[in-house]
C-alpha cells in the first residue's frame, strides 16, 4: 500500500456525510486506502461508515486525537500516511499533488497542503466576500517565534489574511497541520509519533519538532488545496482548548529546548501567559481564565514525567535549535509594533 488517509472520528456524523463522499469522490488511486479510525462514537457514525467505501477501525473508545492516530497508524501497511480531519473538504487532485512532492524529495518527512477556510469559501460563493480567507489550523504553513507562540503564513495570531497567492510558495515550515498532514510512515514510528498525554492541540507542532531537530525538512506544497471547518471538536473560545492549548504549549517546550534556553522563555511567559488570562478574565471567560492557571499547574506536575523523554530528544537532535524557529516575537510584532501579516 502507498497511502493510508486516516480519518480520526468521533461522533462527526454530521461531517463525514458532508465531507467524506468528497474524499473519497477526489481520492481514487491505485495504492490508495480511505480510513476511518473511529473513537469510540455514540451517534450513527458507524452506520453510516458501513455504507461507505472506506475501511473501518474501531477503537473502542475515545482515545484523543494523538493516541488515536497512534493506534490507528500502528494497524496500516503504508508507505505514506495521511493525518485528515472529518471536517475537511479536499479537491481534485489534491493527494497527488501531495505523494509526487513526498517521492521526490527524500529529505522531507512530511507535508501540508494550503488550507483556506471552508465558511469563507460558502461566503465567497453567496457573494458576501471577494476572496477566500486562510483558515486558521494550518494555513499556508505552521511556523513558532521566539517565545514558543505557534502562528502560520496567512494566520497571524487571530488575524486571517485573504488568499491573493501571496504564499503559493513550496517552502520549507516548522510545522504541518494536523488538519491535513502527509507523512512518511517509518519516520513516523521512528521519532515516536504524537505524543499520546497531549491529548489534543499542538500535537503536531511537537511531533514536527522532532522532525526539524533530527534533521528533516516540513514543507507546505500549496499547489495541493483544501478547506478546513475548523472548531468542530472543541470550538475556539472552549475552556478545555484553552487548557490543552496552554497545557501542551510548555510541555513542548519543555520537551524540545536547550536548558538555557527553556529557563529564559519559562521566564518571559510567565508574566505574558497571565496577562493574556487576566484579558480573558476582563472580557468574562472566568472559565478560560481558570484554565490558563490549571494548565501551568498540570505543567509543573507532568514535567517530572519528561524527564527522560527531555533528555532523549536533545540527544538524538542533529540541531538543538532548528533553522525554522523565528527569532523574533509575534507578541511583540503582533501588540506593539501592529505586524498583522
């Protein structure tokens, strides 16, 4: 088998009506398995799965995004895999474009369409818009400051800027989104694929890491095209993403820094990541509020766990401190300075 696309579910019915006929309308090559790794629904996903031309794992129960995909990419036979949200709408062509890149480049471990917002296209079609915006997991590539802050090409902190082929680029990013996320298999398993206590969010940027300090290259080949719902899980303002966002922000960081280097940053985002909870408090997210503090408590009590897990990536790392990383702040670019691309 070349590529498995995985698709993760759980109780997305509703999308997988929408999007999966797309899927599998756009996804017919030789070599190619549709996925549908399902964590444990309670709605009417598996029978409509049963209708449907894909093949069908069922976990049991729900796993998370991360240890979902572990166990499900643990059970195929591919060279590839394909890492694709329920809430996807993918177009013609758009894993070939992806899987000839992938063949050609023996340096690159994985890969990521342009991923523009799915509502802003509906938008563009009503009328109501010019042109279609970014969306915001992914974008035209996943990039991290100074500071640890993911953003993207196209997604700067909230701010989405409109398509106008301003990053039709294929260049090198820092990390892939786990929207849509083409990658070799064998390093997949061979860099210990996403880690499984992050349950969901920034799990991908951690797994990409990885893939950056050992010497791979994450590219976007934005000449493959795909459209993101986005918010179908946990939505934007849910105090739990604010939590796993939070949370799974210093345990990366933990994981994957110089010690000099950790201690500065855990110094400067101690007082930016209570302002930016004291401004949700301002703006009556009591909950969100509480989950950034719960988030750095769970930190502190998880980072003795990592210590081994710490000291085995700065180990096998051909580069402490990737190339990719920006070394400026998008805080500072984004609040001071008024950078909004």
């Amino acid at each position: 088998m070349t590529c498995s696309v995985i698709i993760l579910n759980w109780n997305g019915e509703a999308m997988l009506r929408r999007f999966l006929p797309t899927v599998i309308a756009h996804t017919q090559s030789d070599g190619v398995e549709i996925v549908v790794a399902d964590n444990g629904s309670t709605d009417g996903s598996l029978l409509y799965l049963r209708t449907q031309a894909v093949r069908v794992i069922e976990l049991g129960k729900n796993l998370g995004f991360a240890e979902g995909y572990n166990r499900a990419i643990a059970q195929v036979d591919a060279e590839y895999v394909v890492l694709l949200n329920s809430d996807i709408e993918v177009t013609h062509g758009w894993l070939d474009t992806l899987l000839s890149y992938m063949r050609t480049h023996a340096n690159v471990a994985a890969v990521q369409p342009k991923v523009l917002s799915w509502h802003s296209k509906e938008d563009v079609l009503a009328g109501k818009f010019q042109k279609v915006r970014f969306e915001h997991a992914g974008a035209a590539g996943g990039m991290i400051d100074c500071l640890g802050y993911p953003y993207c090409r196209g997604r700067f902190l909230t701010h989405l800027e409109e398509d106008n082929g301003q990053y039709d680029q294929t260049v090198p990013i820092f990390w892939a989104s786990g929207a849509c996320l083409l990658i070799s298999r064998e390093v997949y398993m061979q860099v210990g694929g996403l880690d499984a206590e992050f349950f969901a969010h920034q799990e991908e940027i951690d797994l990409c890491w990885r893939l950056n300090s050992r010497g791979y290259k994450v590219m976007v080949v934005p000449q493959s095209v795909v459209y993101h719902v986005g918010g179908g899980t946990l939505g934007y303002e849910n105090p739990r993403k604010t939590f796993l966002n939070f949370r799974n922000n210093l345990l990366m960081l933990y994981k994957n820094l110089p010690i000099g280097k950790w201690l500065l940053v855990m110094l400067i985002r101690l007082p930016l990541d209570y302002v930016a909870a004291l401004q949700m408090l301002l703006n009556g997210k009591w909950m969100n509020f509480k989950a950034v503090w719960q988030a750095r408590c769970a930190f502190w009590r998880l980072r003795t766990r990592y210590v081994n897990v710490r000291e085995s990536n700065l180990r096998k790392a051909k580069t402490a401190y990737p190339a990719t990383i920006c070394r400026r702040s998008i805080i500072v670019d984004y609040y001071l300075l008024g950078k909004r691309k």
